[in-house]
C-alpha cells in the first residue's frame, strides 16, 4: 500500500519484504512507482528514492514511452493478471531477465496495479538454445526474414545468406565473408552500442543478442534492421565458437514510428520540443540532477503582449512571431539545453549542470537577442523570463511555480527583464 496509508494494514509491509520477487505498487495513469517492498530497489542495486515517485518505464527496457504503457495499462485492466518476460535496469548498466505479473485493484476509489517481478536471469542463461540442439532447425525461418548470419567467433568469419546480400544490395560474391564487412557497415551513431551488446553476449551478460541500428547498403544508404542472434556452439572449455542470427528490414516502420513519434513530441507550429515531451525530459533532468549532484537551471519566457499582436496584427502574424522567436531560442541555446512550447506565448527552458549565475546569464542573453532580432519588425517583441534552479530533490511541481512566480514578477516590474529566485535563498530581482 502507499507508504502514508499502511499504518492501517498492520504488518503488510513487513510480510511483503519477506518476499524473494519485486513487488511495485504502481499508478496506472502516471505509471509512477507508489510503493514497493525492500525488494524492489535492493534487486537492482538502488535506493528507495531512486525508485519511489518515478515511473515505472525508468526500470523496464521493454517499454518504450507513454503510448506504449497506455496499450499495456489497457490490457492489465481487461484481465485478472497480467503475465510478461521482459527486462529489468539494473544500477550498473546490466540487464536482469524477469517475470512480470499484474493485477489490478480498486482502493479508496482510486485503481492501481500490483506487479510482482522475479529475475529469471539464470533460467534463461541454462535454457539449451534450439541452435544447440539443432541449428538448422532454429534458422529454418530464413525464408521468414530477410537474411541469416553464421559468425565463426574465432576466425572471424562470416557466412551471409543470399537474401542478406539482395538485401544490402550486393551479388552472391561481393561479400566478403569476415566480421569487418559488418562492423564497417553499421551507422557509426549505433556502432558502439551494437559491438558492446555482441560482447556482453558473449561473456554471458545477455542470453542473447538483439540490436536495432541502421545498416548501409551498397549505395551508400541506410536501413533500419533488426538483428537478433545467439551462441549456438562452444569448446569444451565452455568457450562460444560459433553464434548465428536473423536480420529483419524495419525501414519502413521505423520510418512510420519515427514520424509517429515527432508528431507525438514536437509542436509542429514552432517545431520546438512540445509540453508533453518537454515534461518527458525534464523529470529525466531532474532525476539525473538529483543522481549527479548537479544543478539543473531552469526558465520560463513568455512573450511581452502577444494578445496586442493577435488583436491588431492577426493570428497569422502571431504565428509567425512565434516561428521566428523558436529560431532565435534554438539558435541562442546550447545543444545540450532543451526548450519547449509550454503553452500559447509562454516557452520552458532546461539547462543541465547549470548554476543559478549561469543559467541568469543564459537569460539575460536570450533576452537581448530576442530584442535585436524583433527590433526592425512590424510588431517588435520583447521577452519576460522567470529563472530558477533545482538539485533534484524537490516536486516538479515546485520548482516549475518558482520559475513561474519569478516569471510573473518580471511582468510586473515592467517587462523585458529577468527575474530568478531559487530554493536556497530569498526572492531577488536583477538590476537591468
């Protein structure tokens, strides 16, 4: 039960940390971890904090975004208990295999779910690999994908199937059958994630072997693949030999999914971060600022009379102002900051390993930049920025009203101009 409430279930929590398995209580909107037993957070190697009050996805390698945990909240609630295989985070970078099962209850009028999560890792690691057993049997499904691999580990050499080879564009000969061909072909963005993944598999860190990268063809063009294989023979000395895959072309439903994505994530007016993503991002900043020990600055702008630009200029001039003030921001900003459309005239901005003297620093130039670049305009504009910082510790919730208030306070004493506060010390003002 949630922590404040289990004074009235005398000795549940304490008969839940008898337990070997995870045991999450979860919010099935926010997918926010609620409470969990001793388990939950020793079996991954963290702390109550690092669990408690943060989603759920932050654990799972399975579960891609909230779209994804709609469809399967959405499932959860059409049965008694839900069943998975999936895979766990855990603090140091390796992945646990678990069994996943949910349910669904309704307490004081609010539903929540109850999973309860088992690492499975070792069964999964002494599963005999159908490849073991019969690996012509395992990949009779060739003709089911676009290509097979057979790796001789300790040669180096490859076999690529014909369909491979039409895949990538190549004749039955053009080929040469060694790892570099592959490892030369990978996107170097993805390379280094793909190579590390083969090595944990075969120092039995993974039971298998899955990657989705882009991959060149002969023309120079890339597609989208998924790849998935496994060690399918070994020495006496328990060494792998010998692993072997299966290669699937995703171009087109990448294409499809990435598309989906940036509709779902970026304003499409400004083309800015939108709030729903920008939300996304921040509570990842925020946690890695809490993590690092770092602060994390953060602003809010809003447009100084943008109503007046509406009323006498029209809406299709609004529009532009706010196109040409989201190129001015993006071009203002680090690449490692992130700015968002908040809402109609108003922007959130996020600074990681930023002091509050930065981060008002930061303000104060897109303030003057936003001035010169109107300056000439029809409808010139000037910015409002609230400004404050955060360690991690503290609400969203919080210290988005502070920047907020602090935003507000800049309207009030005139207008373009910055205004910060912060939670280590009083409400000041910057003398402009």
């Amino acid at each position: 039960m949630p922590s404040k409430n289990a004074s009235q279930f005398p000795g549940l929590e304490t008969l839940f940390d008898q337990l070997a398995d995870a045991v999450y209580l979860i919010d099935p909107v926010t997918s926010n971890i609620i409470w969990g037993n001793t388990q939950a957070w020793k079996s991954l190697g963290m702390t109550p904090n690092d669990i408690l009050n943060h989603s759920v996805l932050s654990l799972q390698k399975d579960v891609h975004g909230a779209p994804q945990w709609k469809d399967i909240a959405n499932e959860i609630f059409k049965t008694d208990c839900f069943r998975f295989l999936g895979r766990h985070q855990h603090r140091d970078g390796h992945e646990i295999e678990v069994e996943v099962n949910t349910t669904h209850f309704t307490w004081n009028d609010q539903r929540f779910f109850l999973s309860v999560a088992r690492d499975i890792t070792n069964r999964v690691l002494q599963e005999p690999s159908a490849s073991e057993d019969n690996s012509s049997e395992l990949f009779a499904l060739n003709e089911a994908s676009d290509g097979t691999w057979d790796w001789s580990i300790q040669t180096g050499e490859v076999t690529f199937s014909p369909q491979l080879k039409r895949l990538l564009g190549y004749g039955p000969d053009e080929m040469p059958g060694v790892l570099d061909t592959w490892k030369d072909n990978i996107h170097p963005e993805d390379a280094p994630l793909v190579l590390a993944t083969i090595k944990e598999h075969l120092k039995g860190q993974r039971p298998r072997y899955e990657a989705t990268y882009r991959l060149r063809n002969r023309n120079g063009h890339y597609l989208w693949v998924q790849d998935r294989g496994r060690i399918c023979e070994r020495d006496k000395n328990g060494s792998p030999t010998r692993a072997m895959g299966l290669v699937h072309n995703i171009t087109d439903q990448k294409h499809v999914e990435l598309n989906l994505q940036k509709l779902a994530s970026y304003d499409l007016l400004t083309s800015l971060v939108n709030r729903r993503e920008g939300m996304k991002q921040l509570v990842l900043q925020m946690n890695l600022a809490r993590r690092l020990n770092t602060p994390l600055g953060i602003a809010y702008l809003d447009i100084d009379h943008f109503k007046r630009i509406n009323d006498v200029f029209g809406h299709q001039q609004g529009d532009e102002t706010l196109k040409k003030l989201a190129k001015v921001l993006r071009h203002v900003i680090r690449s490692s900051d992130t700015i968002c459309r908040w809402g109609g005239e108003e922007f959130l901005l996020f600074a990681n390993n930023t002091d509050l003297d930065d981060m008002v620093a930061l303000g104060e130039k897109i303030r003057r930049e936003v001035r010169a670049a109107f300056f000439d305009d029809r409808s010139p504009i000037t910015i409002s920025l609230g400004i404050t910082t955060s360690n991690g510790e503290e609400e969203i919730s919080e210290t988005l009203a502070r920047a907020d208030t602090a935003m507000y306070r800049a309207k009030h004493n005139g207008r373009n101009r910055v205004e910060f506060t912060s939670p280590d010390i009083q409400p000041s003002q910057v003398d402009l």
